[in-house]
C-alpha cells in the first residue's frame, strides 16, 4: 500500500476509533461492586433528579423516568430502575397511567437526544387531555450506537458498520432478563391497581428488545385468551404493546402468529400485540434485508420460504400483515364512547380528524382496514389478502390478537418518522382507547356476523 493510502486507512480508523459511543450512562453512575462478604453498597452518587425529566402541566409535574441498561441487559443502576418503579407505582395508586418507550437505533438517553423530547411530548399530551388523569413515562435506554452518527463522516457509514452490532446486541439485552424484570414489576403494578393502564411502545431495534422480552409471556396470554374462562381475564405483561417500524426478521413472530392462528377467540378478546410498519421505511425495507442475507450467509434454510422469513423484517412480510392503515377521508361509524367500548363489526374502522391541540397540529382522518378480502389493502399489500373463519378450516380467525399493521408514507414517512403529527395522534389514540377500557381497543377484528355467534 503506498503512503498516502496508509495515511487514508490510519486517519478512516482514527475517526472511527474517535467516534465511538460510551458504553456507560449517561443519566446515573453504574453501581459500585459488591463489598465484603457479597453485601451489596449503596451507590452513593445517585441522584434521582438526574433519572428524572418534567414539565409543568396543569400545574402537574408530567415526568419521564429514565431507565438505563447495559449490552447485556443489566441495568446499570438498581436505584435508578427502582425509582421508576416507584414513579409508576405512585401514579398507579392514583389511578393514573404508565407508559414505557423502549428506543431504538441511533439514540440513547443523552439530553438532547429526539426520541427523549418527543416521548416526553406524548406523556404532556396524555396529562393535558387527561381529566386529572395522571400519566408517568418510563423510558428504557442502552446503547442505540455504537459510533456516534453526529459526528462529520460518520453519520451514513453507522448504517453499513453498525446494523449486525446493534441488531444482535438488541436481542441480548431483550434476552438478557433486566428489561423483563422491569416489565413484569409494571405489570404487577397494573395487577394491583386495576383503574391503571400500562402500554409499553418499542421503536425499532428497541422493538426487538421488547419481543424478545415478552414474547413468551404473550404467547401465555393468547393461550388463555383462547381457553376462555377464569384465565382470559388475567392480564398480560401489559394493556396493550405495540412495536413501530420494529427491526427484527418475520421468522420470530411466525411461532407466536402460527400458534395464534390454531385458535378461535370469543366475542371481546383484546390484541395483545399492535405492530405498525410503513412502507416507506428503507431501514427495514432495504437495508435490514441486506443485513440479514450477510448475517445468515451460513445458516441454512429448507426452502426460499424460510429464507424470506429469516431475511424479511416483519412488517414487510406480506402474509403476516393483517391491517392497513392510511391517510384518507372518512367518518366514524358511531360516537366515541361508543367506539372505546366495543369492538366494530365492521371491517374498516375511521380515526377522526383531529384539530391542533395539546402541541399536535392539525390530524387528517385515518382509515383502518382489515385485510380480509382483495384489494382491502391495496395502499399496502396489493390484492393480499387473509380470509377470515374458523382456524380448524384453515382460515385467519375472526379476533385475531395480533395486529400487524401496515401503513405508507400518508403516515410515516420512513423508518425514524415515528413521532410526527399523524402517528403521534394515532399512538394517543390507542393509549386513549386503553384508557376508557383495558379489555377492549377499537381495532377492526369482528366479522359482520358476531353479533350471531
């Protein structure tokens, strides 16, 4: 190599090297160590104001809770996840609300950073238009880079350097027991203050630290959701969970969506799971799937079937998408009460227009339809379809608990476009639905004929 290429090489390393994100918090000091004979120490640097961030609303204090962990999922500081939990529980008790936000690629938990203000502009809403109602957020952090995307040069390469890191560090620390941990100590929150609701939204790779967290537990409560009785009633992990533009392949919902489908679901059954994806997201369109062919080079496959599922994200793999969801002009079929009391029989069900307010400007009407017959999602999966019936026959069963919702560029715009004023109207919208009833969402799962079975 001559010397000027040597020169390129050493300073493309030295950016590199410079640009490295820190593997700490950025919001707590790490716990020290065990001291003698295994007692654990109190971290005595820790300051619970610096895991916590307000507004003023209503006179309020409307505060996210900051809960960073490791790359393998440990959290970083046991106060610091404690003091969240503590803020959920006291909000609980008041009959208020829990929300959690689990990022995703390219962010973390430093002041500044988009996903943190624009969470904390949903949490402001729900107190604003919450009746007294209060809402506490919880944001779970961890290393969403490992090279620092601000930096001159380096922003665009973090796309082609980072993906098989990140991806793969992801599902440790959804594995790794941490963030379940703090999941279920929520969840047994909610179970004891039944008035309270707890959604939990992941964004992204933070949407496949979540599944990894919870899918067993949604799989048990699907299982019980289908058996009926006392055991339908009992709660999930959460009220509702919900995965945007989620970055994780199709091949690790296909047990979860295929066990779903054995199953036939009485009148009143709840999703447990809402995943919405656009079509305009290149992330996980485009760049996901090439991450995935390198990434599964030597694992081999019976058939192109499985390749696609173990190399597509999904929300792009179009058997597994049962809803569309697009901008378009439409009217609610009742009033709203009445919509967040009970389920449609229909298939389509109109989001209303919304005038600005609570700091969103002004919403255009959505339309969500279920995919159950050619060309009922045609913005999204062209004449696919799944039909609707009994699952012994072989067909996609009415009330099916999972929605996997696909959308276009009307909604989002592509992969990071999460917190715009359509899709950050329609995030309200299903913690508003929980919030008037925790059993039953306004989601177009009923069959014209429900009402006779």
């Amino acid at each position: 190599m001559s010397r000027k290429g040597r020169f390129l090489l050493v300073m493309v390393i030295a950016i590199l090297l410079s640009a490295c994100m820190p593997q700490g918090p950025y919001r707590v000091r790490p716990d020290p160590p065990p001291g003698e004979h295994g007692q654990l120490v109190p971290n005595l640097h820790f300051d619970a104001s610096k895991s916590r961030q307000c507004k003023t609303i209503n006179a309020t204090d409307s505060c996210i809770n900051f809960v960073e962990f490791d790359e393998f999922g440990n959290p970083f500081s046991r106060q610091q996840l404690n003091t969240g939990v503590s803020a959920a529980s006291k909000a609980a008790t008041d009959n208020g609300d829990v929300v959690v936000y689990i990022h995703g690629w390219h962010h973390t938990s430093r002041p500044g950073d988009e996903d943190v203000d624009h969470f904390q502009e949903l949490i402001n809403r729900a107190n604003l238009s919450g009746g007294g109602r209060r809402t506490v957020g919880v944001y779970v952090s961890w290393r969403g880079d490992s090279i620092d995307t601000d930096i001159p040069l380096v922003g665009l390469s973090s796309y082609l350097l980072t993906f098989w890191d990140r991806k793969s560090t992801a599902h440790n620390i959804g594995a790794g027991g941490g963030v379940s941990e703090l999941l279920r100590k929520l969840s047994t929150i909610r179970e004891e203050n039944p008035k309270s609701r707890l959604v939990i939204i992941g964004h992204s790779f933070g949407g496949a630290i979540l599944y990894s967290s919870i899918s067993q537990t949604l799989g048990d409560q699907i299982r019980r959701d289908a058996k009926g009785g006392a055991g339908a009633k009992m709660l999930s992990v959460a009220d509702l969970v919900v995965l945007v533009n989620p970055a994780f392949e199709a091949m690790r919902l296909k047990p979860l969506f295929d066990m779903a489908r054995s199953y036939n679901y009485e009148i009143g059954t709840r999703p447990s799971l809402v995943i919405v994806t656009t079509t305009a997201d290149w992330a996980t369109k485009n760049t996901f799937p090439l991450g995935r062919v390198f990434g599964t080079l030597f694992q081999h496959h019976p058939n192109h079937e499985f390749w696609s599922l173990d190399t597509t994200a999904v929300g792009h793999y179009i058997p597994l998408v049962t809803h569309q969801l697009v901008v378009k002009e439409c009217t609610p079929q009742y009033d709203q009460p009445e919509l967040l009391a009970a389920l449609t029989p229909n298939k389509t069900y109109c989001i209303p227009a919304r005038k600005a307010a609570y700091g969103v400007g002004d919403v255009p009407s959505m339309l969500w339809t279920r995919c159950e017959s050619p060309g009922d999602c045609d913005k999204v999966v062209g004449n696919e379809y799944l039909k609707r019936g009994a699952a012994e026959q072989g067909y996609m069963p009415y009330r099916f608990p999972i929605a996997n919702i696909r959308t276009d560029a009307s909604v989002m715009t592509g992969h990071t476009d999460i917190w715009n004023d359509r899709m950050s109207n329609f995030l309200y919208e299903l913690l508003a639905a929980v919030r008037e009833n925790s059993v039953l969402l306004p989601v177009p799962m009923m069959s014209p004929t429900d009402d006779a079975e």
